[in-house]
C-alpha cells in the first residue's frame, strides 16, 4: 500500500447528453473543467471527445484533430497534467481510437480487457436500451496495447467483471503487456457491483503487485466504495461521467466539487493526494 493516493477525474464520459446534464463537450470546456479538478487535486483526466456543433454534442467523435486540439488544451490549463484516453468502442473496428492514441499520445490510456453484456433494466420489466455486447476479444486488446506500446502510452485495463480481472494476470502472461494497472469498474448494472465488501476479493485476483483504482458508478451510494478503496490503498477516480452526486446526495456542481469531496475522503484514510510528479513516479511513467 502507497500513503499517496493518485485522483484521476472522468471529464465527460461517453453516455451523457449535454442537453440534459451540464457536461463539458468543447476543448474550451473540457480545459475548463479539467482546471478546476486540477486545482481541487486530480492530476490525471480521463478523456472521451464529442462531436463538435450544435445538437451533437451528445455523439461520439473519433477524429484524431479534435483530440489534438483537447489534450493541447487541457496541458495548457493543467501544466504536468496526465492525460488518459478512451479507448473504448462497440466493434472490432479500432481504428478511430487508433488515430486518436497516435496522434494525441496521452501518457495512460483506458484499454477495455473483456467483453460485457451491457444491460440495464428501468422498473416495470422493460430494457433501459436495447441489450448490446460490449465486445473485447483478445485480439482485439493486444491490438490496442500494441499501438500503446508503439505510442508511449501505458495501458490502464478496465475490468468489468472478475474473470476480466483475472484475464489480465494472463495478458501479462503471454506477453501482451508487462507491469500491467488495472481499474476497477464497479456499479454498472450487469457488471460488477458497488459493494465495498467485494473489493478486498477482487485484490486477490489482480496480477500480484499492480497498481490498482476504482471506477465507481452511481449515487451518493458510491462514497462508500470510495472510501473502502482509500483505505485499502487503491487510487481513485471520480467525475460527471461517473456520477452527478456528492457524499451527501446533493448534485455536484462541476467536476472540481467532486473531486474535492474525493481528496477529502482520501485525507481521512489516512492518505495524501499525489502531486502529477509523485503520480508519474508512481505509475512509471514518464
């Protein structure tokens, strides 16, 4: 366990409209944003792009341009900044993410390391969406670390279940990755749940040594998790792409106030908050 706690902050997230949540779509607002969790502790930001324009924002964009134009954007509001990209597409078609990691070249990458049904349910039996396999295959995880390898970039694997945990310590085996981190992805609904007593389990199956954080998704109810991970010695991350609300059930008014309550969680655990440069060192990057 390390006394410093790393906090990433998840700026935007793939899912949220920005006509209904006040999420930040544009480099000027992503920047903006990813200042204000910069000063509130966060030293690292998690990055999905948006189709720019009037009415789009709410769509996904893979146009490596635009994730020049918001990593120079945030590394000039952030100095030291670490930059972490999505990865993350439905499909084995990887070449939109592929040219944003070559031409952004962030310091980490998020790199989804299994497949998941991905389903939610609304009360009275109907499907929130329609069911849909978020599809991971091997193959498609080593094409990925591959580009990562050739781009500088470490990847941080995202684990949605525990066989997807225990799939990482066999990516290191064969050689797809060394020194492999791994993220606890836990609340989705046909995932992992946000259960604080699960999280000392999943530490067992983690390749032995590799750093680790949580993704915790939900309500007010996901502080909880966060706390168990700060006393554990997880690093942690919080943001508008994973929840809108803070320890006490009042909605967050940006993503500086979320990460603020996170560093006060990690301070009462105990830990200190990492500067950019303590994180670096900490993860081995450079």
């Amino acid at each position: 366990m390390t006394d410093t706690a790393i906090i990433t902050c998840a700026l935007t997230g793939v899912l949220t409209d920005p006509r209904q949540h006040p999420v930040p779509v544009t480099p000027e607002e992503l920047a903006a944003s990813a200042h204000e969790a910069w000063d509130a502790g966060a030293v690292c930001m998690h990055v999905h792009f948006r189709q720019q324009g009037a009415g789009r924002g709410h769509l996904p964009s893979w146009d490596p341009a635009l994730a020049v134009e918001v990593a120079e954007a945030i590394r000039a509001a952030c100095p030291g900044v670490i930059l972490n990209f999505t990865t993350g597409i439905v499909g084995r078609d990887q070449s939109g993410p592929i040219a944003c990691l070559r031409a952004g070249r962030p310091e980490i990458a998020a790199c989804n390391a299994g497949s998941l049904n991905y389903l939610k349910t609304r009360s009275g039996g109907q499907w929130a969406w329609p069911p849909m396999l978020f599809d991971n295959p091997v193959d498609k995880v080593a094409e990925i670390v591959g580009v990562m390898d050739e781009t500088g970039t470490k990847p941080e694997f995202e684990c949605f279940d525990t066989g997807i945990v225990r799939s990482v310590a066999m990516f290191a085996e064969v050689g797809i990755v060394e020194r492999p981190q791994v993220n606890f992805v836990m609340g989705v609904s046909s995932g992992m749940p946000a259960d604080p007593d699960l999280l000392p389990l999943l530490l067992k199956y983690r390749p032995e040594g590799c750093p680790w954080q949580t993704t915790v998704i939900g309500r007010a109810e996901v502080w909880d998790l966060h706390r168990r991970a700060a006393e554990l010695g997880g690093h942690l991350r919080t943001g508008l792409e994973d929840t809108f609300y803070l320890p006490d059930g009042s909605r967050a008014s940006g993503n500086g106030a979320l990460v603020a309550a996170l560093a006060r969680v990690a301070r009462a655990a105990g830990r200190s908050v990492a500067s950019a440069a303590e994180a670096r060192a900490l993860w081995g990057i450079g």
